[in-house]
C-alpha cells in the first residue's frame, strides 16, 4: 500500500507530475542529510531533522512551487513572499524546461541557514 506521500505524487495532473517528481528526487539529491517527510498534508524536506522546503502547487496559479522555509533570508528576484511571514516560494512552469541552475543556487543558500 503507498505511503500518503507517494500518493501525493501519484494523484498529480500532468505536466505538474512529471515536474514535482522531478524536484522530489532533485531536492534529495542536494545533501545526503535532506530526508523527505510526510508533513501537514504534504511533503516536505528535512535537512538534519529541521523543516528545509516542501512541495505544493499554488492554487491560483495552478503552477508546482518550492517553498522554503528560511525564504524569508534570501534576496532574489524569483522568489515570492505573498501573505507568508517566514518562507517564500519558487514557482516553476511544468510546461517549460525546469530551471535546475536556478533552482540549485536559491536551495544553496537556503541550505547554508542550516550548516
């Protein structure tokens, strides 16, 4: 029987599937200390136990996004605050190649809050 977080996955439309499937295993790969939790009704990433980012699509958007739970420190151009206090998020377009650079340089940061 799957997990509730393989569920998550599974349940997903296209092309938004494909692209959060795409981050999930993007986002494990980053450290060997990331781990991938079943939170608040969706997943989300731990770096050493302590809540990094987590998956989700926006709803008016209807666009996949990251959210990052330190995003609130980290100055770039692409990453929205909206009603959030402490994280952001980065949208991604599921339908255009996924902007792994970008992606990989905002992760970075983030992940430097917590070494």
């Amino acid at each position: 029987m799957p997990r509730p977080i393989d569920n998550y996955f599974l349940q997903q439309p296209e092309p938004a599937k494909s692209c959060l499937e795409f981050l999930r295993g993007h986002i494990l790969a980053l450290d060997a200390s990331l781990t991938e939790e079943w939170k608040y009704g969706m997943p989300f990433y731990c770096y050493k136990g302590k809540m990094f980012c987590y998956l989700w699509t926006h709803k008016k958007y209807l666009q996949p996004y990251i959210g990052i739970v330190e995003g609130g420190r980290i100055n770039h151009p692409d990453l929205l605050q909206e009603k959030r206090a402490r994280m952001k998020i980065l949208l991604i377009d599921a339908t255009q190649d996924i902007p792994v650079e970008k992606i990989d340089g905002i992760l970075t940061d983030a992940l430097g809050f917590y070494k």
